[in-house]
C-alpha cells in the first residue's frame, strides 16, 4: 500500500447514535468505506466495508481530495472531474463548454463547504469555483492580474 490516508467523521445525533465514516486510500486508488451506527446501551457495533472504485462509477482511481458535506454526500476530487457519491451513485461534473455554469477545471485540489451549503471547489488552473447545490450551478473565481482584490492565481490548493 504506497499511501493510506485516514479519514474519520464523528456525528452525534438526538445524543444517542454515533455514526462513523472511515475511508481508506489505497495506493491502488481504490476507497474502501466502513460505517457503524453505534447506540450507547449497545457494546460492540459491527462494522459494514465497500470498496468504491472506477468500477462504482468513480471518474478516476486517483482522488486528490475528500470531503463530507452537510447533507452527507461524499465528494472526491479527482484529475478527471468533481464526483459526489450519496452511498449508492456517483454523479461526475467536468466541464463543459457549451454551460459557463459548469464547473471549469477537471483537476481538483481541494473542496471545503461554506456555512450557507455552498461546496467550494479550488482547482489547478481554473481559480476557485463555488457549487449551489439549489441550483446547480457553479460560479467562478479568477486571478485578474487587473484587479488587486482577485486570486493571486489560477491554482488553488490549500
């Protein structure tokens, strides 16, 4: 296993359930992805494990970036393309140049969600993009060596 990156996600709801995310990269590129659900009176709570991969649908085996949002979707950021799992599908966004609100980068470097909902998505070369998920529509943020107030460049990582 060239790298494993660890990813734990603690939620506690209704002070009674604790649900834990674990996601494991593989070198291969391949997530495996173990849930429990976990009530306090109980002792030990069996682990259930997925593998998700390009065969699952993912748009590339090498994911740059994970994320968890608000609503429970998994996003990864892959050098093909913004993917959002919801535990049973992928939807794939790329862009598209016939749609100027479509996302504009197909390399992702990082995600982070805001405190309204929005999924901010920084790429290598396409500045910063800003994801609605009411409208689906993507907004987009660039360096304007014009303007003193825009990115100071088109990668954005952090």
């Amino acid at each position: 296993m060239k790298s494993l990156s660890i990813r734990l996600v603690l939620r506690t709801t209704c002070n009674a359930v604790i649900v834990v995310v674990l996601i494991l990269v593989c070198g291969s590129g391949t997530w495996i992805v173990a849930a429990a659900g976990q009530d306090p009176a109980a002792t030990v709570a069996p682990l259930r494990f997925s593998s998700i991969s390009i065969e699952q649908g993912l748009s590339q085996s090498v994911v740059l970036v994970s994320y968890q949002d608000s609503q429970g979707y998994m996003w990864f950021g892959t050098q093909d393309g913004l993917n959002r799992y919801d535990g049973s599908e992928f939807t794939i966004f790329r862009p598209d140049p016939d749609d100027p609100s479509s996302l504009n980068d197909r390399m992702i470097n990082d995600l982070i969600e805001d405190g309204q909902g929005a999924l901010w998505v920084g790429t290598a070369l396409g500045g910063l993009n800003r994801y609605d998920l009411r409208s689906g529509k993507f907004s987009h943020f660039y360096h304007d060596p014009n303007n003193a107030d825009s990115l100071s460049g088109n990668c954005v990582r952090s």
